[in-house]
C-alpha cells in the first residue's frame, strides 16, 4: 500500500505541477497580448508615422526641396502622377526636380487622410504658379499612398487634368 501511495502521490505532485505551470503559461500569454504586443498601440504607431509621412511630404512639395521630397521614398519607389512614372529614387528625384524649376508659390491643404494598415489615402487642395507665365493653377487631388519600412513605395495622383492645370 505505502508504493501505492507514493506513485499516487506523485502522480498528483505532477498534475498539480503541470495544472501550475499550464496556468502561468496561460497569465503571460494573456499579459503579453494586452500590455506588450498590444495591435491597436502598434497599428496607432504605425498610423501615427504614415500621418507623418504625408505631412512630410507635403512640406517638401511646398518648399519645393527635392532632397527631402526624394528621401522619404524607397530606393525602389514609384511615382505616378498624370501622364509620368517615376521608378527607382534616381527617376524620381529627376520629376521632382523637373516641377521645382518650373513652378513656385506651392501651397497644399490636406483635407482627409484615411488610412489602412501600410496604405493611405490623401485628399488635398493643390495650388501653385507657374515660372514662365505666372499662372495660377490650381487642383482637388486624391492620392493613394502604400508604406514599407518607414518609407513610401508607391504614390499615385489623381486629379482632373481637363478642369485644371497641373505641373506634370
């Protein structure tokens, strides 16, 4: 009876010990998805640096600083805009340097960001003045953005290039 016993014993010492260490397994996962691998603080971030890009973005158009505007796209990035593609930071940094020769008093007012996981979608109000004539253009754009690794990947415009001039 007493070998009985201890086995049993035994048995109910690992179960117990088993049951433990299931529990405590069970509070770390738990505290691990609420307070550090918190998604929504994660996805706020996240949305949080796109925002900053765009407004980033923005400045640069305004100030017509082609160095800034270049360097916030990837190495391998994309600019479309009406009518032009730009591939590859080089091409890029080429079109933006092209409209910063051309066009001066730049002023852009986002409207609405909308964004969803690395992608965005910008409304604004765009506004600039042609060099060689001093014309006043101006336009509604909408422009779909996608974000890797802390940098744009993609940037498309669209506006209505029949009802108003655009640099491009």
């Amino acid at each position: 009876m007493t070998k009985k016993k201890s086995v049993t014993g035994l048995i109910e010492q690992s179960l117990f010990a088993l049951a433990f260490f299931l529990f405590l397994s069970t509070l770390i996962v738990i505290f691990n998805l609420t307070f550090i691998m918190n998604p929504v603080t994660a996805q706020s971030e996240s949305q949080q640096n796109i925002r900053s890009l765009i407004e980033q973005a923005r400045n640069a158009w305004v100030n017509r600083d082609v160095d800034a505007l270049t360097e916030l796209f990837a190495l391998d990035g994309e600019l479309i805009v009406p009518s032009h593609r730009s591939q590859g930071r080089a091409k890029i940094r080429e079109q933006i340097a092209n409209f910063a020769e051309q066009y001066m008093n730049v002023n852009i007012t986002i409207q609405r960001i909308v964004i969803d996981g690395n992608q965005a979608a910008v409304e604004w109000h765009y506004e600039d003045t042609e060099k060689s004539t001093g014309k006043r253009n101006q336009a509604d754009d909408a422009i779909i953005i996608e974000v890797k690794d802390g940098q744009i990947c993609y940037w498309r415009e669209y506006f209505d290039t029949s009802s108003s001039t655009q640099p491009y």
